[in-house]
C-alpha cells in the first residue's frame, strides 16, 4: 500500500486559474508560479498538464531573428554596447537570449558589424580600467 503524502492540499478551482491566466496570458515560467503559489515545481508543471495549458513546443519557441539581428546591430553601432550588454537587455526586453548566442549571431554577420562588436567590447575595458586606476590613485592619496 502506497504511502500517503504529508504535505498534500489538494489544488483549488482559484489556483486552477492562476495557472491558466500565468501561463497563456502572462508566458511566466514554471519556478515563479510555484513561488507565488507555494508549491514546488513538479506540482504546478503537473497541474498545467492536466487542465490542458502545458506545451513542450511553448520552451522551444524560436525567436523572430531578423528583428532581433536589427536590434543587435542597432544596440552595436548606435548605444556601443557589448556583446554582454546586448544580451542582458534583450533579456529585459522580453527576448531571453544567452550572451554565447549573441556573438554567434554577431560572427555571422558583415565584418563591419563584427568590428564594431571588437572596438565596443575594447572601449569598454578601457573604460573600466580607468576607473580602476582613478580609484587606486584616490586610495593612495
């Protein structure tokens, strides 16, 4: 005979219903449902299963890169931002992107870009280490 579960509540129709709106409506992850509601994971993974709501095909969607790679290039050439930079505020901007894809997008394009990238990524260090010197040089003083 099966053991029963301690910390077992059964889900209600109002948490049923978060889930739905959570996850078609708002597209939120599985972590930060089961954070709201204070269940683990597999629970809220399963529970979208069962009302119909959970879609392998809605972790793998593939982004619009053409749009993308115009905002790549307008975030190279006209904010000078990093590789890094460009990844953390697409992430912001509702496209998760990992900074590894980013340069790979950013090798296959036109040399031009891709020297933009270097020359961004350059003046940055230089930058910061500016500020390192400034701040050792008030350190000392």
């Amino acid at each position: 005979m099966a053991k029963p579960r301690e910390n077992y509540r059964p889900w209600t129709r109002a948490e049923y219903d978060l889930v739905e709106v959570a996850i078609m409506r708002d597209n939120r992850q599985y972590a930060s449902i089961a954070a709201e509601l204070g269940r683990s994971v597999k629970s809220v993974r399963g529970a979208a299963q069962r009302i119909g709501v959970s879609s392998c095909r809605r972790h793998w969607r593939s982004p619009d890169w053409s749009k993308l790679d115009r905002k790549i290039v307008d975030m190279l050439e006209c904010e000078l931002m990093t590789p890094r930079q460009i990844a953390e505020k697409l992430t912001a901007l509702g496209h998760p992107v990992h900074k590894s894809v980013i340069y790979r997008r950013i090798a296959a394009m036109p040399h031009n870009i891709r020297e933009r990238a270097r020359r961004n990524g350059t003046r940055m260090r230089v930058a910061v280490g500016e500020r390192v010197q400034r701040r050792r040089k008030l350190a000392a003083a």
